[in-house]
C-alpha cells in the first residue's frame, strides 16, 4: 500500500511542476458567443444523428472553437457557444465569421425546443434564437 502512495505521491508532484505559467507564458479565457444562425431540418427522424451548422462570429483571431455549452431540461435544449481565448499577444480583433457542427440525436418522441444563446438586451437579459423541430417516428 505504501508503495502505491509513493507512486500517487511521485505522479502528483510532477504534474503540478509541469503545469507552471511562466510570466511570458499563454494565458486563455473563455467567451460565450452569439450564435447568428443555425440550420436545423425541419423534422428529425427518431434514433438518427444531425450534424447541425451553428454560425457566429469570433471576436478576434486569438478565439477558437472549445466546444458546446448544452444544458438540457425534458426536450429543451439551451446551446452556447464557448471560445477560448488565447491571450499571446498580436490579436487581430475583428468580427470573424466562424461555422461548428453540433451533433445531436433524436432520442425521443414528440418535439425538441432549440435555444441556441444570441446575446443579451438592454436589462442584461439572455436572448435566444429558438427553434422547434418535430420527431418523426
């Protein structure tokens, strides 16, 4: 037993050395973007998968894709976009338009409630571009 705490020790210790930000070291952030438009299919087909094209716009060309923000509750689906931003100087800001596939299947009977984020108002509330696509069996 020993053995292996020395072993968990060891392992531990160099994987907090190996993980040291220097100061002229890459820093990243993470942004949620506005998703500008989506293309769904009009019905989906129960049990198939859909590669879904999201459209947004990268803030700059130190932003890449990280992935999907998705939370779910019955049929509705909230969906962010998250980029990282790797802060190594030389941005080129700008709004750069950028196309990720979501994936999804069809899993269950009835409708799905797409909420793909869009921003926020003028009181700092969350808009969503929203779509109902049908489930056929």
């Amino acid at each position: 037993m020993k053995y292996y705490l020395v072993i968990i020790a060891f392992i531990g210790l160099i994987s907090l050395n190996s993980c040291e930000i220097s100061e002229d070291g890459l820093r990243v952030s993470y942004d949620v973007v506005a998703v500008d438009s989506v293309q769904l299919p009009a019905t989906f087909n129960f049990g198939e998968t859909y590669n879904i094209p999201v459209f947004y716009k990268k803030p700059s060309d130190c932003h890449v894709f990280e992935g999907f923000n998705v939370t779910q509750e019955l049929n509705v689906r909230n969906i962010s976009t998250v980029l990282a931003r790797l802060d190594s100087g030389g941005c080129i800001d700008g709004d750069l338009p950028e196309e990720q596939t979501l994936r999804f299947t069809a899993a269950s009977n009835g409708s799905y409630v797409f909420r793909f984020f869009n921003g926020v108002d003028a009181s700092n509330e969350a808009i969503y571009l929203e779509y109902v696509v049908q489930v056929l069996e």
